[in-house]
C-alpha cells in the first residue's frame, strides 16, 4: 500500500515519522520472504496516538514490524503500511538490578550488554534473533527460561484505550509463547528485573546454549525459528521428524535437515510456498498423530 497524498506525507514528517516507500519486507524479515508495502519508521513514541488516528482517519490499515524473526509475510504488493521504531541511542539503561530497555533494543545486544554489567539470568535466549519488543510481545523462551519471568514494567501504545501506559509485571500474563497482550498494542520499552551474576558465570552458561543450539538448530540458514508451538507434553520437531518429512520441501520451502521444526528459505522461497509446506505438514501430523499443531510463527498474509 502507498501513501501518496502531500497532507499526510507532510504530517508523518511532523510526527517524526520516516517514510520508506516500497519497502521490501523479505529484507526485514529472517525468512527473507516478504512482498513490498511503504514503512513507517517511529522516531517518537509520543507521537503514536496521533500517528495512529492519521492511519484511521485516512483508511490506511498498519502492522507494526518488530526484529521480524518471528514472522511470514505475504507475497506481492502488501494491502497494509508497516510500523517499526527506530532504536534509540542509548536503548538500554541500567539502575541497579534493573534494566530499561527499548523495545525497539537488538536481544542479544542487550543480554550481552547486561552480562557485561553482571546482570544475568537471560542466557537461555541468546541467539534468538529479533528484538526485546517481539520477544515480549510472544514471551520467548529457550532452555527452562522466559522472558516473562523477568518482566516488572512494560510501557505500551494500547489498542483499547488507544493510549501510551505503563503496565506492572503482575497485570500481564506469561505463559508458554502466549501473552496477554492485545495483537494490536504496541511494546515501546520494558523494565526488567535480572540476578547479579558475575561475568565469567554467565559467559559460561551463554556458551552452553550456544553450544546446544548450533548443535540442533539451522543457524545459518534463513528461518522463522521454529514453525509450530510444541503440543502440551510433546515436541512438534521429534513429530515430524519421526514422520520423516525433514527435506520435505515446496518450491525452497523446505523442512529443514537438523531440526525438523525449523522450515528454511533454501533459496527463494515464496510466502505461498512456505504457507503450502506448512499446511502439509500439519496435515500429515493431524492424520497420524491426530493432533491440530498451532503456528509459532506470526503469518502476515494478505
Ligand atoms: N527432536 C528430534 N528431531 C528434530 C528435532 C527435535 O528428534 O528434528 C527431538 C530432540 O532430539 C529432543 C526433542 O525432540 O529430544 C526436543 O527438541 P529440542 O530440544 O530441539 O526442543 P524443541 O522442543 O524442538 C524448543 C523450542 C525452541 C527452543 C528449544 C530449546 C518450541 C516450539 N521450540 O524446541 O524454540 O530453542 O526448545 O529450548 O517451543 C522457537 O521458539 O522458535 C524455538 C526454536
């Protein structure tokens, strides 16, 4: 979609909003699959009630874009503008035991960056690629730990009241991939409450989930992480592995060889082509194990 009218173009740029015509969106996102839409960058979060009545009044539909580590975009010319924030400098600021973060913070940086500084306890995400707004947004996890856990404040543009407000730890639920977040609100930063911890210790456990991961997991490739949510009790990967489909492919949609929840990019794989792979391994998974599998990932399609 394009917005083209010189009013609302001028008044993006009062909002500090930067406007990136024909984005490609397979270049935002890790599956590099993605059609092309205008982007609007956020330069301050102050401005996003007005920016999002601007949208309304004008009929213009958004998403907002966050790492897009966790998403499938839609081929071709998109319906919808997409929102990002622009990080700003500094993104991560420190008081004590505590963590303020823009959502709009790289992951890794900011667990590396807390590390340094003896904060610890998010080891298990580390190369989970994305921002600390998406990884909040779907409570992230990996190896016994979540984001969630570690959640005290959240600042947050609400889809219900259509207003910026800081929501407590304990009004929010976590749970397993899943929060209470409305689809539509938007993270703008977070307070976290992480363990001191020296250094050198959380070296060492960083190094251990990288080690576990490089080990099991595509890293290289392009990929959403994993597709499917693991069923309560069972693992979607040993699923379709125990199918036999790793390979399996669509086009250069393809189930990936080391993990068999993982579905990779091989090449240039199209949003139709992954959603296929998609649809047939759940199909495949229904009728053997009669189990409906729930997508992980985010699907944007048009
Ligand atoms: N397995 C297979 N074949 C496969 C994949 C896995 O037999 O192709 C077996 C493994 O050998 C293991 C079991 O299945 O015995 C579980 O595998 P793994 O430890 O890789 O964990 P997972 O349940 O497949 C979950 C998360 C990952 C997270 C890892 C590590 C989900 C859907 N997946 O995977 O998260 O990194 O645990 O904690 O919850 C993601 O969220 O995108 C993601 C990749």
């Amino acid at each position: 979609m394009r917005i083209s009218d010189p009013k609302i173009v001028a008044r993006l740029a009062e909002l500090h909003v930067e406007l990136q015509p024909g984005a490609a969106l397979a270049g935002l996102t890790s599956l590099g699959i993605g059609g092309t839409t205008d982007l609007l960058r956020i330069k301050n979060h102050e401005g996003i009630p007005d920016l999002l009545n601007l949208l309304d009044s004008n009929h213009i539909p958004h998403k907002f874009l966050g790492g897009g580590s966790n998403l499938l975009v839609g081929d071709g010319e998109l319906p919808w503008v997409v929102l990002q924030l622009v990080c700003p400098e500094p993104d991560i600021v420190l008081e004590g035991n505590f963590a303020h973060v823009d959502a709009a913070a790289d992951l890794g940086r900011t667990i590396t960056f807390c590390a340094k500084n003896d904060l610890g306890g998010m080891e298990g995400l580390i190369g989970v690629p994305g921002t600390v707004g998406g990884a909040l947004r779907m409570n992230a996890g990996a190896y016994g730990m979540q984001i969630g856990s570690y959640v005290r404040e959240v600042k947050l543009h609400r889809a219900a009241t259509r207003k910026i407000e800081i929501l407590r730890g304990h009004q929010i639920s976590f749970e397993y991939r899943h929060t209470s977040f409305a689809p539509d609100d938007m993270m703008l930063s977070v307070k976290l409450e992480l363990p001191s911890k020296l250094f050198k210790d959380i070296l060492q456990g960083i190094r251990i989930c990288n080690e576990k991961r490089r080990s099991s997991q595509p890293l290289g490739q392009k990929s959403a992480g994993c597709i499917f949510k693991n069923p309560p009790g069972a693992s979607a990967g040993r699923m379709i592995d125990d199918l036999g489909l790793k390979g399996l492919s669509v086009g250069d949609a393809r189930v990936s060889d080391r993990h068999a929840n993982f579905f990779v990019n091989a090449g240039r794989a199209s949003a139709r082509d992954m959603l296929a792979l998609i649809a047939d391994v759940s199909e495949r998974v229904q009728k053997t194990y009669g189990v409906e599998l729930e997508n992980e990932v985010v699907v944007w399609n048009a």
